[in-house]
C-alpha cells in the first residue's frame, strides 16, 4: 500500500518534471538538482528500502514446499493477499488456481480444498 502510494506520488513529480524541464534527456545528477529532485530522491529510497524489506520478509516464504493440498491451498492465499496488497488486483493465474481448488474436494471426506471466493 505504501509503496503503490509513493509510485503515485513519483508519477506526479515527473509529470511536473516533464511539464517543466526536458526532463527525459536529463542525467540522474540534474534531475536531483530540479525543484522536485529533493523528494523524487526521498521517494526513490523509501521505494527501494520498502522494497528490500518485503524481499528479506518473504524469503522465508520462498523456501516452503507444499507437502499437502492445504499447504499449497495457504500458500495461495499468501500469494494472494501479498499480490492484493501491491497490484490491487490478483494476476488472472492465481484466480484461475483458486477457482480450481475451490472446486476441487478432498476424495476421503469430501471437504473443499478451498473457499468459494479468494480470501481479503
């Protein structure tokens, strides 16, 4: 969230760059000397350093393998909920991959892998 709000704010600043200076044929160390430069800087690194911490905090994350379907059913739901969070919306696959396990019931009891609709 905090990031696709500092995105936003990195397009309204370049927008004003643009509008203002010839600011797509500027070098990095021109950009940062423009009125804007300042917080374009400050946004650039918090995106960079928001950016470290959700790759450091979903390492763990990475090393799972699924040993059963409810495992790979939650691991889906992670997925989800992380990919809610920065594009708003999930990519088509993991809603394909959640229709189908919501389908999908264990052959021994009968019980749904997953809920009818993905988790909020």
């Amino acid at each position: 969230m905090e990031i696709s709000r500092l995105c936003n704010r990195w397009s309204e600043l370049e927008v004003q760059a643009a509008k203002q200076f010839n600011y797509f044929n500027m070098s990095d160390a021109q950009i940062s000397a423009l009125p804007m430069g300042p917080e374009m800087d400050a946004v650039d690194a918090e995106c960079r350093r928001l950016g470290d911490v959700c790759e450091e905090a979903l390492e763990p994350l990475g090393k799972l393998t699924p040993r059963t379907i409810e495992d790979a059913t939650a691991m889906l739901a992670i997925a989800y909920r992380l990919l809610r969070l920065q594009e708003d919306t999930p990519w088509p696959f993991v809603n394909k991959a959640w229709t189908f396990l919501s389908k999908a019931h264990c052959p021994g009891c009968g019980a749904a892998y997953a809920a009818k609709t993905l988790p909020v």
